[in-house]
C-alpha cells in the first residue's frame, strides 16, 4: 500500500507544480487552489509512504516521478521543447525509479 500512496504522492507533486506554474504568482485562483490541495495530498501521502520506506528511497522516487511528469506534461503542452534527447533523460528518471522500487 505504502508504494501505492507514493506513486499517486508523485502524481499529485506534478499537479502542484504545474498548477504553481499557472498561478502566475498566486494571482490566479484556480490554479492556487489547485496548487494548496495538491501540496496537501502529495505531502500527507509522501509522509504516510516514509512510515514504512526508507526516507531516501520514498523522496527520490516521489521527486523522480513528479519530475518525469511535470517535464512530460509541459513538453506535451508545448511549453517546453520536446526533443529525442529529453525524452531519453526523463526515461532514465523512470528507469531509475523502477530500479528504486525493484532493489527494495
């Protein structure tokens, strides 16, 4: 259970970090809310997550899957180039976080 709720943790930090990006300094109100909710779920399931995982383990792969996401969505978006090269630095982010999930 406690790598489900650290996967969906990451989900949602890309949700909040996309939804920071939005607010344009927190003078948006939909994404600020979306951001503050986002925050609170990711952190209480980061924290639920580190009860039974290792510390390092659970924030490298909650970082690395909101990493991997928030760089995809905005690539996807157009905010950010997508190019062969990129895409292949965020599959060796997933790479390495699998590896996390396999060697535990």
């Amino acid at each position: 259970m406690a790598w489900f709720v650290l996967v969906l943790s990451g989900v949602l930090e890309a949700v909040w970090a996309t939804a920071l990006g939005r607010s344009e300094g927190f003078t948006r109100l939909a994404p600020t809310v979306v951001f503050v909710l986002g925050l609170i779920a990711s952190m209480l399931g980061l924290a639920y997550a580190m009860r039974s995982l290792p510390v390092g383990t659970a924030y490298a792969v909650w970082v690395g899957i909101g990493a991997a996401l928030t760089a995809g969505y905005a690539m996807a978006t157009g905010e950010e180039p997508l190019t062969a090269l990129r895409v292949l630095l965020l599959l060796g982010i997933v790479g390495c976080v699998v590896g996390l999930k396999l060697t535990h």
